[in-house]
C-alpha cells in the first residue's frame, strides 16, 4: 500500500505539471524595455548592487517561527506559513502574490535586485501552484504553499530566465551567480545551438568578471559548469583551474573546502592531462 501510494502521489505531481496556467490580468515586468539598459561597469556600482538587497528572507514583520507544525507556526495565514517555507520575507505584505507583484513594480521603477526576488519567488511557486494534490489535502506539509501558489499568473516557462538575464546585463551580483540556475528552457533543450551557445558565453563571461574580483560563488559557479556537460562546455582542466582557485581562496572553515578539494581529487585521479598542461600539477 506503501508503495502504491507514492507511485499516485508521484503520477498526480507530474500531471499537474503538465496543466496550463491562466494568466492573471496584471501586466508583467517589462522585461524588453530593460535590454538597453548598459551593463555596470563601475566596481564601485557593482559593489553598491550586492549590498542593496538580499536574497534570503530576514523575516521583517512575521514571527520568527520555523515551519516544524508547531501551534505558533499554524496559527499564522497561509500566506505567512508559505513565505516562512520559502524562505522569503513578505515585507509587510499579506499575501505572496502580493508581494510578488510588489517586486515587479520594484523592478519596473529602478530596482534592478528586486527582479532576482522576483524570478526565485516565481519559479517556486510555477512549480507548487499546479501541484494540486498539495493543494487539496490540508494535512500535506507543502499544502500553505501550493494554497498560496495558486493564484499566480502565467508568465511563461521563461519568465525568471527573462528576469535574471535583464538583471545581470543590468551587473546585478545575485543575477549573475544565479544565470545557470534559471537557464532559457531553449539552452536546456539544445545546448549545442548557436543561440544556446552564446547566452552559455555571455553568461561565463560576467560570471567570470566577478571571479576575477575574488567572488567565491562565481568562482564555484564556474566549476560547477565545466564539471558538468548540460550546458555543452564540459572542460576538465577549466573546472580543476576554477576548483583549485576556490579552495586557495577559501578561507580554512570554509564548509565547501573539502568538498571543491574531493572534485579536484576526482577529476585529477581518472583524467589523462597534456603532461605540458596539467592543471593537477600547479
């Protein structure tokens, strides 16, 4: 019985998946008019943009509960319940979708930041709002959130690709850490396209900007994406260059330190290098 019901809870998810959304009323983010808009080329604007807005949820104005079921934690709305899941802060507002369309009026009068809130906020929801078995059973951990989810607006598969894209052209820190994360549905599918092929460029090429200035999540970035062969740019010797530069630069407690050491250890220990190229050897 067990696994009968894990097989429906699995068939139920991916057919929700499958649903098309109706799209709300509301305008989205004008994402082409923000294409002209010139990358920041300043370190001193760039510096000013990775402190002017964090990603995680500081939680100003809700309780400081964690999502355990505890009576503190239900007796909040659904809304709150979901943001306090999600690891985001309503900012005052009293619904997420409130708050998501809050980040598109940021993001449409200037704040460049808010459109990377708003694309991890969108992306969550697009997946829990059409998971409807989360949505009908009361008792399922993840039912505030797909309750909240639901009245979300169709944007397109594309849409939090679309706003961190904008928002790394724009020289947003976060935007351009977070580009591999939200790939174009297109670069998935077919990495090897010339298309895919340049916004894979275009996007180890900021990430490596910000490498270049000591940015210990671009450097990881960067040799997650050579390690791997989605994304069509699968390079050993890359991978253990920006591995091993991520574990001189590291500071000693560093959790990620070992780990980056074990990938090089890897790597270095099943791939054959030019003898006059080895980057095991540097």
């Amino acid at each position: 019985m067990k696994n009968i019901f894990i097989i429906l809870v699995i068939v139920i998810c991916a057919s929700a998946a499958l649903l098309i959304w109706k799209g709300e009323g509301r305008a989205p983010i004008d994402v082409a008019s923000k294409a002209t808009q010139p990358e920041s080329s300043s370190d001193e604007a760039s510096a000013a943009q990775e402190n002017s807005a964090t990603i995680t949820a500081s939680r100003n104005g809700l309780p400081m509960v964690d999502g355990d079921g505890s009576a503190e934690f239900l007796s909040l709305s659904l809304d709150k319940q979901a943001a306090i899941l999600m690891g985001f802060d309503l900012a005052g507002h009293e619904s997420v979708l409130e708050y998501f369309y809050s980040l598109e009026d940021d993001f449409n009068s200037g704040n460049a930041t808010a459109a990377v809130v708003a694309a991890r906020l969108y992306s969550r929801c697009r997946v829990m709002g059409q998971d409807e078995y989360s949505r009908i059973n009361q008792d399922h951990p993840s039912y505030p959130v797909a309750k909240a989810c639901s009245a979300f607006p169709d944007r397109g598969q594309d849409y939090s690709s679309e706003l961190i894209e904008k928002a790394a052209a724009m020289g947003v820190r976060d935007a351009v850490i977070a580009q591999f994360l939200y790939p174009p549905s297109s670069v998935v599918a077919n990495p090897e396209h010339e298309v895919s092929a340049e916004w894979v460029s275009s996007a180890i090429a900021r990430l490596d900007k910000l490498a270049s200035r000591g940015d210990l999540e671009a450097i990881k970035q960067l040799a997650l994406v050579y390690m791997q062969s989605e994304f069509g740019v699968k390079d050993n010797k890359e991978a253990v260059r920006y591995l091993s530069m991520y574990v001189k630069m590291s500071p000693p407690n560093d959790p990620n330190r070992s780990v980056m050491q074990s990938s090089i250890n890897s790597i270095c220990g099943r791939v054959v290098f030019d003898a006059n190229a080895n980057p095991c050897e540097d």
